[in-house]
C-alpha cells in the first residue's frame, strides 16, 4: 500500500455562504493530495503529461462526514491500496482537520490515457518502479 | 417521479488545461440543476434557507463517461425518485451535450438542517405539497 | 460604441462565508458577458480560437460598490466604446442587480494573439466587420 | 513598510484551456498572500473576523505580464506601503515564478467593516501594534 500526506490551507474563496468549504472545493483538495503523493515519490503528474500521458477522472465518489472551516490547515490522506496493471487507477482519499476529526473521505478512479491518440494506456514505466516498493510483500 | 432539466452554458473558467471542464465544477452544475428544478415548482432554495433551512451535501457520486468543452450549451437532467419522508433527499442528475450525448451521470444526497439547532429536521411543508403530485399513483 | 447584456444567476458555489459573491468570481461574469456579446454578433470566442487567435486578459480591473447575493439575477453589461485598430482591445463592464443597483464595474484589456506564433495580431477580419456598424458616425 | 512573501503551487484546477492559469484565479493568490502575511505577525483574519471585523475587497486591480503554468511553484510577494488610519487599506502585489520572473502586478483595496452595524471602522488596535514597528522611521 502507498499512502501519503499534504497539508492544505483553507482559503477564503473556497467557503460559501453556509460557513464551510463549498463541497465542490474537495476535488481540488483530493487532486493536490493525488499531485503531491506522486511528487513524494521523485515524480510528477506533470512530467507524465510530458511524456503525453493523461488522467482524466472517470469516476469520483466522496461522503462529508463534517464540514471545514475557513482557515483551517487540513491533512489530505491519499491512498493507493493496489498497483494497477491496466489503464485504470484508483485512489483513497481522506481529508482531516487540525483536531484530527475526519471530515471526508472519497474514492476517486482515473485513467491512464494516450494523449496523443486518446486510447488507454498503462502506468508509466518510471512511476510504476517507484511504487513497487511499497507493494512488495 | 419528479425531473426537470435546465441548461448550463460550459465558461471559460471551467476548462483545464486538457481541453475539458474540469470535472470538479460538475458539482456546480449539478447545483444549478438542482436550484432550477425546485424553482420550476414555484419555490426557491433561499426560500428554505430564509425559512431557516439548509441543506448540506452529505454524499456526492459522478461517473464521468465523455468530457464537456468550452462552450458547449450543457442540457442538466435532475431526477428525484422518491419523495423523501425524512431528512434524507437522493438526487439523481445527468449531464448531455448538444448532440444529446451522456456526458456524467451523478447522485447527490443532501440533507435537511435546521440552520439554527444545526439537527436533522424534514423537507419543510410548503415544498411537500408541490412535490406530491409528481409522486401520486 | 458596441453594447450588450446579458443575464447571470448567482451560484451557490460562488458565495463566500460573508454571505456575498466572492470577489474573484466576478472575473467569470464579466468573462460570460464578454463571451454573450460576440455570440450576439453572430460570431463566437471559440470560433475565433479555431481560427487560431486567442486572447488572453492583459489588465482587469474593478471598483466593488454594492455585494451580489445568492441567487440573485445579475445583468452584466459589457462595452466597446472604441473598435481596435490593433491587437489591443478595452471592454467595460457593469453589473447590476434586480433592482437595478449598480454592484460592480470594471474594465479589462486583452490581447489578441496569435496561438501559432505567439505574436501579437489583430482583430480577425470577420468580428471587425460585424462589428463596424456599431462605430459608424 | 511591510512586505511578505508566500508560496502557492499551481493546481490542475486552476488552469483553462489556453494552458495558463486561468485570470480570475489571481484574486485566490492575492487573498493567500494577504491571509499569509498576516499570519506572520502573529494574528489572523480569521481573528479580525472573530472580532466582528470583516474586509470586503472594493477595488482589485492585475496587470498580467507573463502566463503562469500548472505545477509551477509561485512566489506571492504583498506589500503594504502605508499604515491606514482610517478603514481604507491598500495591499500591492506581485507574483513571480520559479525563475523570479514577474507574471503579475496587482492593487487590492478593502475597508474595514463593522459586521454587526455594517459601517466603517478603522484596523483592529492589535493588528495595528504589530504593523507600527515596520512603519517607524
């Protein structure tokens, strides 16, 4: 299993007028989540792209147990329970606050796909070598 | 069977960086359909709220089957099943293209709050009554 | 002078915790006014971006004097008060309320640019000519 | 004079189809700048507004140099060139990116809002304590 953390700050514009974090904000919170673990491991979805592979979310599911508040610095919790060996990739995801309440949790899948001929694709070989490690028995 | 369907013209803002709408914003379409389709029967969602009402999304689910581009004039189907007896309402929403293609097929689960004791409370009286008539045999 | 309006419901998701339009949101209706404003001229932005000119905001400007607020029907108007001669273009915009409250007014520069090159152009031949009518003394 | 500088990483979210971040997304940028900034004195907005203070923007203002890109890490620099005496408070800004070139300049102007009565008041005494050492000849 590969699991990672990343903090993320609250921003004004992301509450509404019922004194929370709009629910719509949260894809942005899982996607930092998601961008970061990678970046933890020596990569970057960036560098993916520019090797032209994308990852277009096909399914995105989450459960709001309670609400964020402006200001504060909450933990995104992202988990990758199995190492794909096909196009398609799913994610775990957690949000927690500072008094380590959960307040989300989600489930978001995606694809590997070929830019430049929109067909699925598989993981990048230099990303998959980095998370085998972590799925070793 | 309640459903009613508005349109939602794809912005500028709402695009990424592959070309698409950035599947976090269907949250915002899905609201809109959601807004629209009880204004249709003559009641307004800031009524509730005026009324002292809110409704917090607890569960939101999309399943994204082809992409949405800038521009594309969005048809939002909103389907609600069952007339909810509780303070638990199940949305069902579906997002078409121009050529009437299923883009996203959602469902969103909100509930009633009342806004001052933060409890469950029900779907208040005035929305019922224009509602039943969509659910009698 | 070329002048149109066009008609925005505020969003949920665009209210913040101070119970108004958060001001950066203001930038998407403005966008969508400029956007309405070419259509009604029988030419669209993405048509021009298929021709290969995109036209990216240079300056963006805004004096806030009244708040929007949740579902409110908001008229944007937008302003050409001078046809570009070069790859320059100044649009002002105003926003009102239903009670025909002035909210919000600004200015925003764009450049028109060729997407190929990256060079600076000028205004495609077919908006100019949709467009002079409207200039004429 | 007081000048502060904070990090933002670009998100996917944040980016439009013309590979750049999208304008509007600058006012989030200024807001974390000046959130931040803030932050480093020891206090918070989050504070003011406990205080029954609120800051509306009223005046926002960007002249964008050079395009930002996902992923890129930004620096936002905020600079208040003035203590305010009165309610009227004028943050510069300016946002570079990891080759310290200038992409943005921006003027943000708020007031300082009595929430309960909705009239004008002046700086919180306790933020101003901490700013007065930077002002101080």
């Amino acid at each position: 299993m590969f699991q990672h953390e990343t903090k993320i700050r609250v921003r004004y514009a992301e509450t509404d007028q019922m004194d929370v974090v709009y629910h719509g904000n949260y894809a942005q919170y899982f996607e930092v989540g998601r961008t970061e673990s990678i970046r933890q491991l020596g990569f970057t979805y960036k560098d993916m792209e520019a090797m032209g592979v994308v990852m277009p979310i096909v399914e995105w599911h989450a459960k709001y147990l309670r609400p964020a508040h402006y200001d504060e610095l909450l933990t995104i919790r992202t988990i990758l329970k199995e190492l794909p060996d096909d196009h398609r990739i799913e994610f775990h995801q957690e949000v927690y606050n500072e008094s380590e309440k959960l307040l989300t949790v989600g489930r978001v899948v995606l694809y590997f796909i070929d830019a430049a001929t929109k067909q699925k694709t598989s993981m990048p070989e230099v990303l998959k070598a980095k998370l085998l490690p972590y799925f070793n028995a």
